[in-house]
C-alpha cells in the first residue's frame, strides 16, 4: 500500500523501493498505535515511558545507517524517513531516539576504537544500553566549540574529569554519558564515555520545560570523576572530531522539524474537513484554504531539500554548511507551520487532546538545539562568503 499522500504531495516516498517503504509503514503503524495513544499524557506529566523502549528496540532500526555490530546498514534517505515518519507523532520519542542512535552511538560509531564500538554498539543497537551525549555546559552552549570549561586532567590510567553539563537529554537514565572536556596539558577537547554510577557523576532532571516534556534533560555535576584511559574515545582528538558526529545530527534535527511540520499540516487539514461553521467545512473558506497552502508550500520545500540533503550525504559529499542551511529552513519553516496549524484549528488548536498545542511547544526546543538558526547561519554564511563573522 501506498502511504497517504496529504503531506508528501510530490510523492517522495514513491521514490523509495518496496522493502523501504514497508519499513517506512511500519514506524508509522507503531508511532500511531504505541506512541500516539500515551504521548500527551506523559507529555502533560514530564515523565518517560520506559515501556516502549523494548517496543522500539524490536522495530530494530535503532544505529539506523550503521554497518556491523547489528546495526542495519540503512541509507541516510532513509534514516531521515524513519526520523521523519517518528516526528510526525511525537518529537520527545524522536528525540530519545536520536539521542541514542545519532548523538551517543554515532560519537562511538565515529570516534571510538574497534574494541569500543564492540564493547557498546550492540547493546546500544538493541536499545538494552541507553547513550547520552553530554557537549553543553551551563554558561557554554553555542560557543562550545572554544569555550568549554569541563577539564580532563590525565593521571597514570586514568583521566579526572571536573564541571558542569546541561541539557543532557537520557542523562538522568542513561547506561552511559559521553561527557566532553577539554585536556588540562593540551588544550584540546576529548570524549570520555563515563559510566552510570561512576563516583563523581550525578545528574539532576531540569524541571518545568515548555517543550518536547517528555525528554528527560539534565544537569551533570562532574566532581573529581575518574574515568579510565580505555573509556577515553580513542579517536576524538579535537573539536573537529566533535563536529563530525554534529554534522550528521543536524541533518537528522532538519528531518525532525519536517516530521513534526508534517503532524501538525496534517492534523490541521483533516481538522479542516470535519469543522462545520456558517453550514460549511471550514477548508471551504478561501482564507483557510490559503493558510493550508502555504504550509504545504513550506511542507514540500523541506521535504524534497531534506531528501537532496541525504542524498549528499548517501553520495559522502554532506558538508557543514549542507547540514546547517537545512537545519536552519526547516526549522523556521516548522515555527511557521506549527502556527498556521494551531491557527486554523481556532480554541481547540490549543488543547492538548489535538496534538497541535503539543507540536507547537516542540517545535521551539528543535530551533534552539543542535545549534541555533544564528549558529547555523552563520556556518552557511562563513561557506559562502569565507568570512567568518562568530566573534
Ligand atoms: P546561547 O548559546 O546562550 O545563545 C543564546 C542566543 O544568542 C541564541 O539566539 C544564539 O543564537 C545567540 N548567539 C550566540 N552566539 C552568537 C553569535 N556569535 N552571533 C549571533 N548570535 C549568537 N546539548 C547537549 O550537549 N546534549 C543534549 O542532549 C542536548 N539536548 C538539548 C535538548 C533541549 C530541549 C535543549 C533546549 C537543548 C539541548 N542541548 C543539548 C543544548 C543545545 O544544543 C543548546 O541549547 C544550543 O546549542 C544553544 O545554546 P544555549 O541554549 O546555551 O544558547
């Protein structure tokens, strides 16, 4: 069967073959019967449904374009479908999820030595070891890349790691925390993959978020914690390494701002068809009709720059400015779209049983992270004019 095509109006999704597109049908037969039904009450409570994780782990996508340690080898088209497909229900659970397969098994994927990415990729594969990844600090977020002040300080087998974290999404749960810090005698910044329960390390939920609730974010204290030289990443041996697995995320944070633009032009329009006012459906208003259409200009914009962009990035030509400009449009794009949604969908537009209220306060977390629309503007800018304006 087909997938419905309301917010694939090119019919991108008939440029995948057979088998991806059963997958494709499958995560969304599981976001709409398994996530969709318990999402608003978490949402509405800040707590995590532990309960899907062994559900999601059988879809067997997680690691999603990995090769080896059971991962499934996937395209990076179609890893963001699958981001895509999740988003449309739910932006928290695509965020757990590309926390863990993107942000945390990617650092290792990328940057560990073999007997790391054996030690860890498995369990994480199979969802039984959950990742975070921990760059952000307190007084440090878009400047991370000079400025962070978590040290590393290297004494005989070990290191000792010393600051602060926030934001750290899985962190409060998490089997294992990549923490980034800076070497004390080098200067440079290097990963530690810093095990939960290590002396030294706590975490402490951030309360009271106006955005993707169901994310358990957190502040890490790090005082005096000993991390061995084997937890060290191996092969993260400066920012630039960081920036790789970055680059790879935001490409998959363009696909989230087109899935969760996607939910919400979808519920809108349905929405549309069913309200009666004056006698009439109120998609056969001509303002309202014109509000549908420009989401869905937006809607196909994104969708088909998101699909060139993994493209690239199948073909190994993604860039930093490639991921950045997509992350940036579709992010805004979705702001717009969100509100349209929750506009045409009038009082009810801000209730949660609707979906749209909840799409519309996600959609501010995914502006901001990952780099916010100035950072990546200012990636882009610095590609094309080859001036770098950051400080
Ligand atoms: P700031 O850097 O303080 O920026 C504030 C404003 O100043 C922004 O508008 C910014 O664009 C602007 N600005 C800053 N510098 C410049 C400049 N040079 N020129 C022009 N404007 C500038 N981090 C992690 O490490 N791991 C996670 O799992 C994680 N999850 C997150 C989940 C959520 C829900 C959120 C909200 C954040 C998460 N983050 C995580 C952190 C996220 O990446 C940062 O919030 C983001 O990088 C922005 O940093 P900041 O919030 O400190 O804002």
């Amino acid at each position: 069967p087909s997938p419905p095509i309301e917010g694939d109006f090119y019919h991108l999704g008939h440029m995948l073959t057979e088998e991806e597109r059963a997958l494709q049908l499958k995560v969304r037969a599981f976001m709409e019967t398994e996530i969709h039904p318990i999402i608003n009450k978490y949402w509405l409570k800040a707590e995590f449904p532990f309960e899907i994780i062994e559900k999601l782990a059988a879809l067997n996508i997680c690691g999603v374009t990995y090769k080896g340690y059971g991962c499934p080898g996937l395209s990076n088209v179609m890893e963001g479908i699958l981001t895509m497909e999740m988003a449309r229900v739910d932006a928290s659970i695509t965020t757990f999820f590309g926390v863990q397969s993107g942000l945390a098994m990617g650092s290792i994927y990328l940057l560990g030595s073999e007997e790391q990415k054996q030690e860890w990729l498995p369990g994480m594969q199979q969802m039984k070891t959950i990742g975070a990844f921990g760059l952000t600090e307190p007084e440090v977020g878009s400047g991370a890349a000079g400025g962070l002040t978590t040290t590393a300080k290297r004494t005989g087998d070990s290191w000792i790691l010393n600051g602060q974290k926030k934001w750290i999404g899985n962190a409060t749960f998490a089997d294992v925390t990549i923490i980034w810090a800076r070497d004390i005698d080098d200067g440079n910044v290097k990963g530690f993959l810093v095990r939960k329960g290590t002396p030294g390390f706590t975490t402490e939920k951030i309360a009271d978020k106006m955005a993707l609730r169901v994310v358990q974010n957190a502040i890490i204290t790090l005082t005096n914690c000993a991390v061995e030289e084997k937890d060290r990443l191996q092969n993260a041996n400066s920012f630039k390494d960081t920036s790789n697995v970055l680059r790879m995320t935001r490409a998959g944070v363009a696909w989230e701002a087109v899935g969760c633009a996607r939910g919400a032009y979808e519920s809108a329009l349905k929405y549309t068809k069913e309200r009666k006012q004056f006698g009439k459906p109120i998609a056969s208003f001509q303002l309202i009709q014109n509000h549908l259409v420009e989401m869905l200009s937006n809607l196909t914009a994104m969708q088909t720059m998101v699909y060139r962009l993994s493209q690239l990035q199948d073909e190994g030509k993604l860039t930093d400015e490639h991921a950045s400009l997509a992350k940036v449009f579709c992010t805004l794009r979705t702001r717009d779209i969100v509100s349209k949604a929750r506009e045409v969908m009038g009082g009810n537009g801000i209730l949660l049983e609707y979906d749209v209220a909840r799409f519309v306060a996600d959609a501010e977390a995914i502006y901001s992270y990952e780099g916010t629309k100035e950072i990546n503007s200012l990636i882009v800018g610095r590609a094309i004019t080859g001036f770098s304006a950051f400080v």
